[in-house]
C-alpha cells in the first residue's frame, strides 16, 4: 500500500532553535552598504537612529547560526512549527509524476510568514528601551504581523500602509487597527516627505519607497522614543525567516524526501530566502543540485528588467545605499493587487546569489497567478494571498514540465500567506476585470533615472 503523508508535522520540541545566517556561507562578501550622501562605505552606528543595536549586530554578523532567545521561542510556539503539506489533489490534477511540497506559512496568527522577524524585531527593541515602532506596508500582511508583536510586547505602532493596498484591503486595516496600531494612507499628509508627494501628485497611489521614507522621518523625529522597523529587505529580516526553511528540512527529511526545486515569491525577498536560504547552504557547501526560482510580478520587474547597482531603499533617499536589483527608488509600481511585491528593489543577499547563479529570478503576469491561485484552492482548500499565487504559478509549470519529461522531480514551495482579506482581487479575476501590465521601456527608464551614480 502506497504511504501517504498528506500534513507532515515536526515534534514541536524540534523547534529550530537558531536562525541560519548566510553571509558566512556567500560566494563572495556582500558589496558593502553606502553612506546615502557620502557613498563611503557606512558605519554600523550610522544605524542606530533606526534600529537597535542587537538587529543592527545580526545586520553585519558572520556567525553561521545566531541563537533564538527563549522569550522569541515561547511566541514562535503559539503556531510553530507550521506544516508542510504534499499536494497530492494537485498533482492528480495536473496529472503531473512530480512530487509538490509546500510549507503552509499561513497558519500564524498574522496569516503569514511575517510574524517571524516581527515577534523578533519588537523583542529586541523593546529589550533596549523602545516603546514604540513605526513601518510600512503593501498587501498589509507585514503591518498585520507588526501590530500584533507590538501588542504582545506592549508597544506603540505606527504603519503607513501603501494607499492603493489601503483602498483595496480595508479588512487588513482593520485588523491592525484592531491590534492597536495606528494606520496611515501612504502618501499622506503627517510628514513632510509624504506633502511633498502630495504636492506633485496629489492623487498619488503610493509605493513601499513612499511608504518607507514616511515611517523613517517619524522614528528619525521621535528623539529616540520610535524605532523603525523593515518587513523585508535587511540581512536580520531575511536570518529571521530561515526558520521556515530549518524546520522544513527536518520535515523533509522525516519522509525521506529532497527538493530538486525551491521556489518563492519576491518583493523584497524575505519569505522566499526564509525557506531558500537553508537548502542554498547545502549548494555552497555540499555541492549539492538545487534549482532556487524566485517569482515576481512582471508589472514590478526588479529582479528580470531591474539593474544591478547601488540604490536607496526607500523614495526620500533616507536610508543607506545597498547593492540590489532595482527599477530605481522613483518607480512608481501599477496598483497590482500582489501589494506585498510592488517594491522597486530586492535583498542584496538575494541580489548576490542571482549574480552567482545559484538563484534564477522569473517575472509573470496577474491573470495566469489567479488562474493558478483558483486551481489551488479546488484542490488543496486554501485561499492564497496574491504575492504566494506567484510561487503557485511557477510551482504548477515546472509540475507540467514532468508531465511533458517524465521526470518525477520533487518541487518544494513557500505559501508565504492567506488570502482571505484579498477576495476584491479575486472577484476582478472571477469578473474578467483584471488588468495584466506589460510595462513599457519608457517607464523603467524613468525609474533608472533616479539611480545614483555611485
């Protein structure tokens, strides 16, 4: 009789007790980050008006493995482990000899993966005396996970959410409202960068820069009282979410499988490093064969059409300048509505490995996403987040490919959240209302117009 293993779960005290962090494993060191008016290479304490200083030592470590505080591991419990499920009703359906794993991160009680470097990121600031965070949001699912860490560690929270989520997604807004915090429609008109925005265009539907450079100027004004905090993006960001793909191989390994292809979404790059990261160790330093495919939007085409060079995070120019794939930090994305992949830039360590080769980037379009988001939940009962549709899509083609080779190779993917305060996106795709953006030259020359020249 043939075994199935439809929910494989790890014994909670399993539990990964230690983040990995890749920056000892890299091919080569990381370009370092540059001062954003100097273009000197920037000092560790140039960041300490925004961060603490625990985040800001994880930021630039070269430790293979950074322990996870026992305060952090009491929270993580409350849904960690999460599962990792074999889509068998997806497989029969695509009629596929492939194997398809995926790790269901939407079980927090954020519904995604954010929740943890949120629980961490309010952990360690609160340790040195910070009462209060300030951030941004797209889709909502970061904003979300920030609000309910600073709940459980009885913190202030101020979110600028991207205005165009704010209007798509007025569920989420309630829900961080619901938890505390205090949301703000991105441009707005609480801090001079986002008047100045409103200024130019004063129907602006926002983007993260935007939304970014706001969050950054009230920590910066705060007088020390408000750190700022980042969803994505950030070496500490990315080491926090290698818990999914640590217990993953634990999972795996209890049934005796092993991916041939890694696959995640990207914005910024957190949730799909979070599970990539830990097998892209097992490439660098046990030669193992791995095909690593992060999926992005093509009307946010970062890692596909971007350029690889030094920008700013966020629109104002505030933040330090990092070596990444980026449309320029003026590009100002269509309102898609995978709000969480509408960043102009990526990880660097994410970057890096693409320039290496360890990590092959793919851009596609909204309607083939919803189309594969639909299938998904006929078959495995879950309602997708947008931004995880996209590692769907690509997880569902390279299963066609088996059928057309037939090679059973196993595909592992990142459902990196829910999708149950996105139903507006699917009623545009169920009414044939939803616009695929191929985006001309002219704009992404505008966008690479506002690249320094460093």
């Amino acid at each position: 009789m043939k075994e199935y293993y439809y929910n494989i779960l790890l014994d909670p005290a399993k539990l990964p007790d230690a983040w990995y962090n890749i920056n000892s494993d890299l091919p080569s060191p990381l370009p370092p980050p540059l001062h954003p008016a100097t273009h000197q290479p920037i000092e560790p304490s140039a960041l300490q008006a925004i961060f603490p200083n625990a985040l800001i030592e994880q930021e630039v470590s070269n430790q293979p493995y950074i322990s996870i505080p026992g305060e952090i591991m009491d929270i993580y419990r409350l849904w960690r482990p999460t599962p990792l499920r074999r889509a068998y009703r997806l497989e029969k359906a695509l009629d596929t000899p492939a194997k398809i794993f995926y790790k269901n991160e939407s079980v927090s009680p954020s519904g995604s993966h954010k929740l943890n470097t949120a629980v961490a990121q309010a952990y360690y600031n609160q340790k040195e005396g910070i009462h209060g965070l300030t951030t941004e949001t797209g889709a909502g699912q970061w904003g979300t996970a920030l609000s309910i860490a600073c709940s459980m560690f009885d913190m202030s929270c101020i979110v600028y959410m991207v205005k165009i989520s704010f209007k798509q997604k007025p569920y989420r807004r309630t829900l961080m409202q619901s938890y505390g915090a205090k949301v703000i429609a991105s441009p707005s008109d609480t801090t001079d960068f986002g008047n100045q925005i409103l200024t130019q265009d004063p129907e602006s539907t926002g983007s993260l820069g935007i939304a970014i450079s706001e969050a950054i100027e009230v920590a910066v004004k705060s007088e020390g009282k408000m750190k700022y905090t980042l969803g994505s993006v950030l070496n500490h960001v990315l080491l926090h979410q290698t818990i999914i793909g640590e217990e993953a191989k634990l999972q795996m390994d209890s049934v005796g499988e092993y991916p041939d292809i890694v696959i995640g979404c990207v914005g910024g790059g957190s949730n799909f490093a979070g599970l990539a990261f830990p097998y892209a160790q097992d490439v660098l330093k046990k030669g193992k064969k791995i095909t690593f495919l992060a999926v992005e939007p093509a009307a946010c085409p970062t890692m596909t059409r971007g350029l690889y060079a030094y920008d700013f995070g966020d629109t104002a120019g505030m933040t330090p300048l990092l070596k990444q794939y980026t449309l320029g930090h003026n590009f100002m994305p269509p309102g898609i509505h995978a709000g969480g992949l509408r960043y102009h830039g990526v990880a660097a360590q994410v970057a890096h490995l693409i320039r290496h080769n360890i990590i092959t980037p793919i851009s596609v379009l909204q309607n083939p996403v919803f189309e594969a988001n639909i299938l998904f939940a006929k078959c495995e009962g879950i309602i997708s987040a947008p931004e995880s549709g996209h590692a769907i899509r690509i997880a569902i083609d390279e299963a066609l490919k088996c059928k057309e080779t037939g090679e059973a190779k196993t595909i592992l993917f990142n459902l990196s959240g829910h999708g149950h305060f996105d139903m507006s996106a699917y009623e545009a795709y169920l009414n044939n209302d939803l616009p695929d953006y191929e985006l001309g030259e002219d704009i992404l020359k505008s966008g690479f117009d506002s690249i320094p020249k460093v």
